[in-house]
C-alpha cells in the first residue's frame, strides 16, 4: 500500500518539470514555433509547474544548427528571448548530455543566465564524465540533476555503485529514467528502493522520468510518488520521443498540492497540442513501441517503423523478435 | 512492494478473460461480421485467452433488435454458428444486466447451450435483483460473476455489506467494475482488500474490469494481480466503451504463465483491429475521457463529446465542471 494519505495531502517536496520542449523535440527536431514557446511558459507559470525544460545545450560542433530548431542549443539569449528577467516562480531547466555538450563553452556563470538547472543526462557507463559536468555545473552556480538514462538495463549493483559515486558530488537530484518505457510499477519500487538507500546517505532528492510504451508512463510516476519520489517530469499531451511521456494533465490531474491547477493545462492542450497533432507531428503509444519496450529494446527501430508510416506491425514484430 | 516473485512465476490461477466483443459492442453497437467474431474465437484459443465474452443477453422487449447487431442478444444458436461444439480450452461468456435481462426466458439449461459463465452485471442498489439472477444461472448449471460497476462511487461499508450478501450466494467471481476510469492503483489496492476480505471468508475469487480514462486501465489490472485478483479483463486494442479498456496485448505481454502467447494477439490486432478504427469506430483514451475519469463521473457526456466531434476540450471541461 502506497503513502496514500500523504498523497490526499500532498507532501510539500513535490517538483514538477515541464518536458515537453526537450523531450517532445525529439519529436520535431526542436522546431516550435516562439508562440507556442511563449505560451507554453505562461501556461507553466499559471499551473504551478515548478521547472520548464526548454531543451538541450547540444555541441554545435556535433550538430548542424541549421538542422535543428533553436531548442536543441538553448542558447541563453534565445531563452531570454521568452522569458525576459523570468519575474516568475518558474525556474528553467536545460538538458545537458554527457558527450554531446561543450559545457566548458556554453555554460556560464548562473548569474548571467537565465537558467536554474542543469540536467546532466548519462548512461550508467559515462558516469565519471558525467560527474565532471555535473562538478562544472554547480561550481558555475547551479542547481544539477543527474538523470540515469535506460534504466530497465542496468543491473542493480552497478547502479549501486553508480549512485555511491554521484552521492559524492553536488548533484541535487538523481533521476530515474525510462528511455525504453520497459518497466512496470513494481520494478520501479524496487528501483525507488535502490535510489533511496544512496539518496538518504548522501541527503539528495530522487526524480522520475517516464516514457510510456507500455501506457504505464503516469502509473509509474504515480508509483514513484507513493515511493517517495519528489521530482516528476511531465509533457504537454505527453509529448515526447516515440511513445511519449507522462502526461502533465494526467499528472496535475492527480496531485493534490493546491499550488498546482490543471485548468491552464486542459487550454493548453486543447489550443496547442491538438494542432500540433493535426498538422502531423506523430507520438503517443503505438504497438510498436509496446512491442520494444515489452523487449526492453531502445525505441529506435519503432521510430523508424512509424517515421516511415509503416502500418504492418506484426511484420514488425517478427523482425524484431527474430534479429540477433 | 507487490508479490514481484509470485508474478515472475506466475500465479496458475490467473484467468483472462477477453471482453472485446461485449464492451467493443457499446461503442459500434455490436455490428462486427462474422469474420471478425470467428478470428477473434481462434485468435483467443491461440493466445491461451481462458474466456471469451461475446455479448450481452439483453432483453429484446426493452431493446429494438433491428438497431443493434446480433452480439447485444448473444443467442444461443448466434453463439454456435461461431463456435460449433467449442472444441477447445475456451470458455464463453455472456453478460447479464440486472433489470435488463429475460433472464427467466433467455437463459435455458447449460447442457442445452455454447455458454460457460454468466457475468452479472450490476450496481450496488440492485444487489438483491442480482441476487436472484447468480441462484437462478447457477441452477441452471453456469459458472456465475458478479460484476460490480461504478465501484468508484461507492461506499466501502456500502460495499463490504453487498459483498457479505454475494458471499451467501452461489456466485464463483466478485468483479470490480471501475466503470467510470476513476481508479489510481493505490485506491485499487484498497478495494482489493476489502473484496479479499469477503472472498476468503466465502471461498470466492475476484476479478477486474478497468477502463482507461486516465491511461491507468492495464496499470490498474496489474496492481490487481499484484494484490491477489485472478480474473482479468482485456480487450484486443483497449477496444471499449469511451476510453476503453486494459489491451490485451498489454496484459499478456506482462503476465509469465506459459500458457499465454501475444503472438497471435498481435496478429489479430493488426489485421483487424486497425482496421475498425480505419474505418471509422473511435475508441480510446483522449482528454474528454481523463476529465471525466478525473472527476469520477460517467464518462455519458464525454462519449458525446466524441459522438458529435468536438474538439473543442476546454470548453467540455468547463461545461462539466459548471454543471449542477
């Protein structure tokens, strides 16, 4: 049984970010349009959403910014563009992945930045690069999360270990990540579990980061709240890579702190995302992403599969269970 | 934590139970071909499925038989032309409505019919109607449920009460019927306890039936097994009522028993199922649904909603949250 009187009464800890222009970029190579940017901030600022990710701080030496919308670099003078002086409670996030960033050159001082945190995103086998940003980061004056990607894949004592490492460091958050949308809910209470040992030596909070190829992305979440989870990210109509996310509708839905309201997000949706949907950016659960993360596979292939509009899914399915 | 081991293993007393024709049925009004019904049959004695519901026994007084296809009335000789004999390890179903069932004229002796169970549905103010109905198919010789619906709404002294009343009856399966998709699991845990309660006492199982309002219909049947439920509901593509329900290909994806196999599911799913809603039949989780299930109420208004394409979202969640 979950902490479900907490839960009727919320726990004050409780961060929600707002993912959608970072994980539903993937989706439209980052291209929004500044209105839909805009409107999304104040949307965020309305509902109580504590932290909006606007993106990655990609190389532009690995990546060719004529190929990528602006959201994908997340210069500081593109989001100043947005948010001005940012006179809001809304804090701003930005995804930094180990090897894809020039962190020494694009992140300055917190103080001349309009972002808060930065979210460090590694595998369980770049943790030491990732301990150096993450060090770089908060020297420079941020708050940093470290956001453990392709969990359903690690094995226990390795991620032990693993989180003993980044206990060390400033690192606020560790974050769970579900990039193949593989778990159920009781292998998130153990993972919870997991986390929570390091989590209380080393005084850090735990985050949840869903994907929701199996529709288990908000059941998760909500198992990792009632494990003692605080930071739970969210998407716009769960936008996201392939199967998409935790739904923030969903998510605000449930909380119960009164500081969030759902109100804004049911607008939002209704007069931004359906049109997104309408003029064909393509996410959300299908089979074939219920067929990899069943397989505890990397969503790639399913990607593909819906990219190029193929509609044979059990075609799909003997490909995928008969490749070596 | 759930019985993580015992789901691994598999429990052997497990039971599913496809309702894809019957909560199907409400959203095209019953009219599938008898292709589609014959697939179904095989495809479900390929997967392992243990039941398979084809409809309701609804009382052609109170219903226009020339408005519905043959599936709303399940008539015996309907049932044969699919199954013949039913030379296989699948059992067929067909549900009853308390007050909306000749159930006196309709229901003969079970040597005489293709059925095995009768599932009887009902609210919690009609319990003793329902009553009546689980001693007379149980006398006949059927296998019996009862299906609780709306059990979001009810009172759980209310409930332990009625399931006190079930217990002295005949009937082999208490349901939980979360018809309005109001659910979170840890709610779901709770229920399951006082349903565990009543079934040790008088040697019944249990059973689950969810809707997907809030992405949570397979969730919620997963923390059920969890919590000791065996009987378990799914449909081939979530196909039903409103949002519809937990996916067959989700749920035995998940389960371990051997004796289930989403192969042929996946099969049926692509061949058929994407089908229907090429052709129009619209079902499955979308904004209306979630405000519905979020506010706990029936999701009538929200199959409105649908029926006349809206899409206008926020103005519907205005309308329902102003109304008396």
């Amino acid at each position: 049984m979950k902490e479900i009187s907490k839960l009727m009464n919320y726990r004050k800890d409780v961060r929600v970010v707002d993912a959608t222009l970072r994980d539903g970029g993937l989706v439209n190579d980052f291209y929004f349009t500044d209105e839909f940017v805009k409107a999304l901030y104040f949307t965020n600022i309305r509902a109580g959403v504590d932290y909006m990710e606007f993106g990655y701080k990609a190389s532009s030496e690995m990546f060719d910014e004529t190929k990528f919308g602006k959201w994908k670099f997340c210069k500081d003078e593109d989001i100043r563009a947005i948010v001005g002086d940012n006179d809001s409670d809304l804090k701003i996030a930005v995804m930094a992945d180990v090897g894809r960033c020039d962190y020494k050159k694009d992140i300055v001082d917190r103080n001349e930045s309009p972002v808060d945190l930065i979210r460090v995103a590694t595998y369980l086998n770049t943790i030491p690069s990732a301990v150096d940003m993450i060090e770089y980061a908060s020297k420079k004056g941020y708050e940093v999360s470290c956001n453990i990607m392709a969990i359903s894949n690690t094995q226990e004592r390795d991620l032990e270990v693993a989180l003993d490492i980044l206990g060390q460091t400033p690192v606020d958050v560790f974050y769970i990540v579900d990039s193949y949308g593989a778990l159920y809910p009781e292998q998130v209470a153990r993972i919870v579990d997991i986390y929570k040992n390091a989590a209380e030596k080393y005084g850090k909070k735990i985050g949840m980061h869903a994907h929701n190829n199996q529709q288990l992305a908000f059941a998760n979440t909500i198992e990792a709240v009632g494990d003692g989870v605080d930071w739970l990210d969210g998407t716009y109509a769960g936008m996201g890579r392939g199967a998409g996310n935790c739904a923030m509708e969903l998510l605000l839905g449930f909380l119960r702190n009164p500081k969030y309201n759902v109100y804004p997000v049911f607008q939002f949706v209704d007069k931004y995302m359906m049109k997104l949907k309408e003029e064909g950016t393509v996410w959300g659960y299908d089979l074939q992403y219920l067929i990899t993360g069943l397989l505890n596979q990397h969503p790639r292939t399913a990607i593909q599969f819906t990219k190029e509009g193929r509609k044979d899914y059990f075609e799909f399915y003997r490909e995928v269970v008969t490749q070596d």
